[in-house]
C-alpha cells in the first residue's frame, strides 16, 4: 500500500508550475520536499524490497536477486489478479461514468430542488469504506440480511459467496460510494460551459436532446478524462472495501492485485514478492495515467475557458 | 483470528488494522522497559474476556514482587500480529510475548529471538507437571520446548440444536455415513444440516483437521508437518478432500457458507435460531451463545459431542485438534534482569484466583486436576465436557494455519477456499500444497 501516493501524485506536481523565472522555484520546495521524502523514498525502498526475501521478523534482510520476480511472474494468480483488477476497474468505470455524467448534467442547473438532492448524492461519499462495507456485508447476508428479511426472492441470492455475483457486489458497491465524487466533477464541468452556446443552439431549433449531445458532451471531454483517470488510476488501489466484503473471496473470484498484495506480505509472510506486486500496481498506474492522458491529446491540462 | 479468544472483532477493527500496519511501524517506547530494575514488558490481546483476567493476573504479580514488574500494553487481534512482527523484526519486542505457539513460534525460533527454556521446566518440574502435557505439543520445536503454556484449552467440538434433532426425530451422527444419511433430511425440512462461517477459511480447515485425523490417524499431518515430500498425497488425506466436497455437494453446508465471517458469530446465530441443526467450532462458541443466544442454553437446546468416526478410518477417535493452550516466550534480547522477572511471573500463573476467572468466562484452564474446580460453575456440564475431551485425548493436534509457517498456512487457507468453493479437486488441492511443503 506504500504505493497508493505516487501514482496519484506523478502527474500533477512538477510540470504545471514551470513557465517562470526561477525567483518562484522556491515555493515548489515544500512539494517537492514531501513528495520525495513520502513519494519517491518508499518507491524506492519497495523496488529494494522486491529483491530481497524478508519475513518481517529478522533484523538481516536477505538480498535474494531476482527469486520474488520469478515467483510471482510464474504464479498463475498474477494474471488471475491482474484480470479481477481490470474487470473491477472496467466494468466501475462503464457503471459509474454514464450515471455520474448524468446525475451531474442534472445538478447542475441552478434550481434549489437541485441542490438538495445534490447534497443527498454527496452523503456515500463521506462515509468511510470500511463502514460502506460492513454494511453491505449485512445487507447481503443470505441468511440475515436484507432478501431474507424482507422475503424478497429476488434479494435472497448468495450475492457474496457467488463468484460472478460477489464481483457484480464489489463492483456496485465501489461505484455506490465513487459516483457522487465524479458527479461533482460532472456539476463543476457542466457550469464552466457558456450559456451563450445554449441560447444560440435554442435558437436554431435543438431541443434538449440534441443540446446535450451536440454541446454538453463534447465540452465535457476533459472532463470525462479528468474523472476516468481518477476513476482507472484509483481502482487499482481498492483494497480496504473488498477486503472486508469478501477478503479475495469466495475462492478467488475478487482477490484484486492489492489484496493479493496484502495477503502475500503481511499473511503470508511474504515481502519480496509482496513488494514486486508493488511495483507491478505502479507501472499498471502509470501506464494507464500516461495511456488516459495520451487519449485526451496535448492540450488537455490548458484551460479550456478561452477557447470557447 | 476469532477464535483465539470469544474477543468480538469486527470486520472494520481487522480492516482498520490492515491499515495501520502500513503506518504504524515506528519502533515503540514501551517495548524495553526499564532493563537495569528488571521492569518486564508484557503485551497481550485486549477485549473481554481475556483481558481482565490477564491483567489480573499481572497485578497480583506486581503486589506480591516489590523487584522486578511487569508493564502491560494491550493490543486488538489482528493489530497485535502485526505489531509484534514489526517489534521484532525491530528488535523492539516485548520481553513477554504472547502467542499461539506452533508456526508462529518456530519462525521466532528460527530467527533466534526466543529464548530456550528447556532447562528452565527441568529445574522447576512443579511448574511444567501441574500442566495438560498436551500443552506442551504447540510450544515444542525441535524437541525443545521455547514458551510457557498459560490460560486455556480449547478443543473443537461438535454443537448440535436439540430442538431441531427432536423435532426432527433424529439422533446426532455418530459416523461418517450417519452424516450423509441424515443431510438430506434435515435439508427436506428447510433447515441446513451444518453451519459454516466460511469465509474465514480456517473455519473449512476445522473439518479436513478431523476428517484426516479420522481417517489416517495424527500421522498424516505430521508427515506435512515433518516436510516430507508429497506428504499431501496420502491416500487418507485425498479421501478426507473427497469426502468432505460429497457432503458440500449433498448441500451439507449452509447456504451462503462462503461469504458467512467466523468473526460476526453469524455461524453460532444460524444454531441457536435454529436455521441450521450442526455446527462445528471451537468450544469458545459456547461463551458466544450463551452470551448473545438469549436463553438458548438454559433451555438446554445446546447439544455438544466429538467428531464423527468415519468408516474404515484408523484414527482414534477420542483424538481431538484445536488449541491446546496459549503461550508465552521471553525475548532473547531482553535483560538478564527482565527475564528473571518473566520466569517469576510464569511461575505465578493459572493460580487460583486466574484458574476461578478463566472458569467463569467458560473457559477450562490447562491445570492437572482442574475439574474439581468446574463443579461450582453453572456451565459446569460443557465445561468437564471439555475437560474430559482435552485430557482423554490420545492425540490433541494444532489448528494446522498455527502448526505450519504462515507462507504455508496462507497457501493452505487459499486452497481450502477453492476446495470448499468447488474451485480446484482434491487432486489439485493436493498438487499446490505439496509445492509449500516445508516452506
């Protein structure tokens, strides 16, 4: 999990600060300070880690070359691992964005019903994981939860003790809490388009429909790029969510690369290896936050405001 | 994690913990002590109700010593793994360290950080004979015995719903095949046979722990235990693997076992409200159900009995497998001074007073002769139950994830959930274990 903070952190800090005289430098030292000393460091000591085969327990780490690698590289549940990471980031990402895009469409307009709902979408997000998950947890119970309660028999299904099922859970779950966080990115990209595009498109005749798709969407391509690299670059680190709903469960039908992470190193004992799945989650992250930035082309950390 | 104490905790506490273990691993200004007066440090899991009694037993320690004391700092189950690992691979660890002996010990001892006190219980004979010998299995490596067995025993036994097998008009398996005859009637009834907290996966290896045993006698395992090459292909073991996917595909467990947790005792609830007939868990179940299940034990609704035989099986059936007590270990890096006060104080426990606490929480302490102290309890039936099941024992084995190194035991854990989740064959169960033999 040391590897959570510099994947987020890799693209904002230095570049956007350039431009000016070194007079200004200075001021990108606290950053940077931090950036390194909790960012870079722990890198590097994961990278070190990842050679070695510690147990935790001795004082003397054994420096055992590339044996973690080979382990890992051979063990088929890297690429089961890898698979659950990219089905939970895909099938969130197709789940979460057209909601999120549309609930924040819909909050945007300045109405005060709006606003109260807007708040009522905040509320999962303030919620701890954790607590998100317990509760689900119950919810789902098949013997105490919500279908067997309510009689329901269309809820009395074993939702986390079903392979395909307790994915579809994980999935839905994750997305529960994350939609209102990109709604309000949604909200906020929505408000920067000029009205003065929607009054002209009234006045040739588009109706609400054509609007949306003619003029919203395409304004809110940096947007939806901003909020799937989010969206993409934060899925590889869910860890504490499934952990508690189905700890990599039933079998291995949910163990993500983070729970496999965790598992290998503090259950198992296993440093070295835990720490090359490490890295592996890192240069996962990255190619994907290149790879999404790529996809919106050069200008897509410029402001948009001018070009309108 | 559960059951290493009737200590409720929560999902969040163990993810809370996971969490914490990636940040708090500073080294920590308890852990020392005061070397020079001989100040001891002593940690041990926090929560009813091991905790008072625990720290009871400290206090008296320190009134009676004006030498030597012992600090106390408490930790949460899963928070306290992680802390001691770190400790020690800081070189930080308590002078007395509390744990659950088997493979968890043998990496200390591995790495040296244990101290041997083989000659210790030779020089004080009183201490080590007033104890179950069986205590002594988990503590033992190599032939020399590295921790002070303390606290309980604590078997795994079979919990039975009277109401339901009178309702049912059946009597409680006694065989293997008796098992398999009576699941389909009791499914016929709309009640599951057996209850299962399955996600926690050491809940599943409780039945192949018995079923081994039943079938092959202790020496199966032990070959696992010993290294031996391909040990997990013992004709014994591949029945066991056979046998208990024929009773999951009977639907012999209740539904939804796999996403059930051991630590929300949803497993005990399915008994005591009679949604399921069986259930087998470690006799701590028993301070669970009477603590949360209302009056279902006064009722009498509570059925408790041994493992059944199984056909054909030439294990003995009065052997028994859980934790056969809890264990303590001095820290090799502490002071001559500290360690003179650890001894005292091991010398000082299970008395009375500790022997009359554990009893009241339903717990039947490791002392020799310890039955004649029951008679007073209210639980005093389940407890000379477990008095007798633990010292008749002809073999009492270790939960296998506490007796194997925990690389072995997670890859063990692992394929359990695949094995109970219909996910790989006794075969390939067999297979990937003999990959971690020895390891």
């Amino acid at each position: 999990m040391t590897i959570a903070p510099p994947v987020v952190q890799t693209a904002p800090p230095s570049a956007t600060s350039g431009g000016r005289s070194g007079s200004v430098t200075w001021m990108a030292w606290p950053a940077l300070v931090a950036f390194v000393g909790f960012g870079v460091v722990p890198l590097i000591g994961v990278l070190l880690l990842s050679f070695t085969s510690w147990n935790r327990l001795s004082q003397d780490i054994p420096f055992t070359g590339l044996d973690s690698w080979r382990s890992v590289l051979s063990d088929p549940g890297l690429p089961h691992a890898l698979w659950v990471t990219f089905l939970i980031m895909a099938l969130s990402w197709l789940f979460q964005t057209p909601i999120s895009l549309l609930l924040g469409v819909f909050i945007a307009a300045q109405k005060r019903y709006r606003s109260v709902l807007a708040v009522l979408f905040f509320v999962p997000l303030l919620l701890s994981q954790a607590a998100i998950s317990i509760t689900y947890k119950a919810l789902l119970d098949p013997n105490f939860g919500l279908g067997a309660g309510l009689g329901w028999p269309f809820l009395q299904q074993d939702w986390l003790g079903d392979s395909t099922l307790a994915l579809g859970v994980v999935v839905f779950v994750v997305s529960w809490q994350f939609i209102p966080f990109h709604t309000l990115i949604y909200q906020g990209g929505v408000r920067q388009i000029p009205a003065s595009m929607y009054e002209a498109a009234q006045i040739d005749g588009a109706g609400r429909v054509r609007q949306f798709f003619s003029i919203t969407l395409p304004q809110l391509k940096y947007t939806i790029i901003t909020s799937s690299t989010l969206m993409v670059v934060g899925s590889l680190t869910f860890f504490d969510l499934i952990w508690v709903l189905t700890a990599g469960g039933p079998g291995d039908a949910t163990r993500a690369l983070a729970v496999d992470m965790y598992q290998r190193g503090f259950k198992a004992d296993l440093m070295g290896p835990a720490s090359a799945i490490a890295v592996i989650l890192v240069l996962v992250g990255l190619a994907l936050a290149l790879g999404l930035r790529r996809l919106g082309g050069r200008d897509a950390s410029s402001s948009q405001l001018e070009g309108v | 994690m559960k059951r290493r104490s009737f200590l409720t905790l929560s999902a969040g506490a163990a993810a809370g913990a996971a969490l914490a273990a990636c940040g708090s691993s500073g080294p920590s200004e308890t852990s020392g002590g005061d070397t020079a007066s001989g100040e001891a440090s002593y940690w041990f899991l926090s929560g009813p109700p091991g905790e008072p009694i625990r720290q009871g037993a400290v206090d008296r320690f320190n009134k009676a010593n004006s030498g030597g004391q012992i600090k106390v700092t408490t930790f949460q189950n899963d928070a306290y793994k992680d802390k001691l690992k770190t400790a020690l691979g800081a070189g930080q660890a308590p002078s007395i360290i509390w744990g659950w002996g088997g493979g968890g010990l043998k990496s200390y001892v591995d790495n040296d950080q244990v101290d041997d006190l083989t000659d210790w219980f030779a020089q004080n004979a009183a201490v080590k004979d007033r104890l179950f010998p069986a205590s002594f299995g988990p503590a033992t490596i190599n032939g020399k015995i590295y921790a002070m067995p303390c606290e309980t025993v604590q078997p795994i036994v079979m919990f039975y719903n009277k109401e339901v097998f009178d309702n049912l008009k059946l009597t409680p398996p006694t065989t293997w095949g008796e098992v398999m005859d009576i699941v389909p009637k009791i499914n016929a009834a709309n009640i599951a046979p057996f209850s299962l907290g399955g996600q926690s996966r050491w809940t599943n290896m409780m039945w192949l722990e018995f079923l081994f045993d039943r079938i092959g006698g202790p020496e199966v395992f032990q070959a696992v235990f010993d290294g031996q090459a391909n040990a997990w292909n013992n004709p014994a073991s591949l029945r066991g693997l056979t046998e208990i996917q024929n009773l999951i595909k009977a639907n012999g467990f209740v539904k939804g076992f796999s996403s059930i947790t051991a630590d929300s005792n949803a497993d005990q609830a399915l008994l005591y409200r009679g949604k399921a007939a069986m259930m087998l868990h470690g006799s701590w179940s028993y301070g669970i159900i009477s603590a949360e299940g209302g009056s279902f034990i006064k009722d009498g609704k509570l059925g408790y009995t041994s493992f059944p035989t199984v056909e054909g099986g030439t294990g003995d059936p009065s052997n028994t497998v859980g934790n056969a007590g809890q264990f303590l270990s001095i820290y090799s890096k502490a002071s001559d001074a500290q360690k003179e006060t650890a001894k005292n104080f091991f010398k000082s426990l299970l008395d009375d007073t500790e022997q009359q606490g554990w009893i009241e929480t339903g717990g039947v302490p490791i002392v020799k002769g310890g039955d004649a102290k029951l008679a007073s309890s209210p639980d005093k039936d389940f407890l000379n139950f477990i008095y007798q099941v633990s010292s008749n024992a002809k073999y009492f084995g270790q939960s296998w994830d506490q007796a194997l190194s925990p690389t072995a035991a997670e890859t063990l854990l692992d394929n359990i959930a695949k094995l109970f989740q219909m996910q790989i064959s006794p075969q390939q169960f067999a297979d990937s274990m003999n990959q971690v033999i020895g390891k």
